[in-house]
C-alpha cells in the first residue's frame, strides 16, 4: 500500500548536500499540503526522502480516486516529464514530507548522462505498472475484509497512519461498508 523505494534513496541520498550539487534541491511540506495539482503544467520530478504523500485523481463528482500512497525513495511527476504533458493527479503531503525536487533539465541530463540512474528510474515504473496490475486484480477479486486483512498485514499501524476515508477510497469503497468490514473483522478476532 506505502511505496517504497530504497535504491533510488541511496542513489539520490549521494548527493546530499542537495542545495550544493546542482541536480536537486530539498523541499519540506506539512501534512495536507499540495505538491502536485492535476492538470497542471509539471516542471519538477520529486523524490521523497521522508514522509508519506497520496496521489489521487479529483473526479467530477468531487470524489477522490486513491490511484497510491508513496513513501520513502518514491518518484512522481516523472510520468508528465517524459509525456510533456500535465498532471494527471494530485499529489498531497499526508505527513511530514520531504523531498528531493530535480527540474525537468536536470532530470534529462541525469537520465542521459547516468546509466545507473537511468535504469533506477525505468526500474520504479516497471514496479509502478506491476504493483497497479496486482492491486487491482486483487481488490477486485477478494473481499473486503481480504484485502483489509491484507493491508494490515504489510502496514500495522495503517489505521493509525491514514484516515478511514482514505483507505475506503484507496479500496473503492465507502467509508461505511469500511466500518461495517472493520467491524466484522473485530467481532472475528482477526484484528484488534
């Protein structure tokens, strides 16, 4: 559910300190700010270094569609970067953030000029298309209270780190049938 990151962490953590080497600069965000808006025009690629962000789409209705939540090493904005095109969703600080924030030419010449970096970035949207494909297969073809137990599982403290809404829209449910499933799962013994 929390992405993580760890290599291309290490990587960019080499060239701390950021406001020195040229290539990024750190940037710190508290909870609830926007980092990204959708469909707006993207001139930064971001790391974050610490913390914890969603990203999410603002559909018509005014509903929020949870697309992931990112952690430590994750990258966005680096999708419009190499379509040139805006933003396709928001992304928002949920804790404490930092990142790194590397503009669009210095992101290009790193892409071009560093073989290692070049493959960490084309190795996190590999993982970022894996992941989404067995999400969603999985959501769709478990119940509720599997996939929460599921969450549990690789996040213990989750109820604790996002808000139930969250977590409803992230399954693409309502927050009732979350508490209804919360419930079950409570009167069963199977969380606490």
């Amino acid at each position: 559910m929390i992405r993580v990151n760890q290599e291309l962490l290490k990587f960019m953590s080499g060239f701390e300190p950021p406001e020195t080497n040229g290539f990024a600069s750190q940037h710190k965000f508290k909870p609830k700010k926007i980092i990204l808006e959708q469909a707006a025009r993207i001139e930064f690629v971001f790391i974050i270094k610490s913390g914890i962000a969603k990203c999410y789409r603002l559909e018509e209705n005014g509903s929020q569609f949870i697309q992931e939540f990112f952690g430590e090493g994750e990258i966005f904005g680096e999708i419009e970067m190499f379509n040139n095109d805006e933003s396709f969703s928001y992304i928002e600080a949920l804790t404490d953030l930092i990142v790194y924030q590397i503009s669009r030419k210095n992101f290009n010449k790193l892409l071009e000029e560093n073989p290692k970096f070049n493959r960490l970035i084309l190795n996190a949207l590999a993982a970022k298309i894996k992941y989404k494909a067995i999400r969603h297969s999985f959501h769709q073809l478990n119940p509720i209270e599997t996939n929460l137990l599921r969450l549990k599982e690789q996040f213990p403290d989750l109820l604790k780190m996002i808000s139930k809404a969250d977590i409803a829209n992230y399954l693409g449910i309502t927050e009732r049938s979350l508490n209804r499933s919360l419930k079950l799962l409570k009167e069963r013994k199977l969380i606490g």
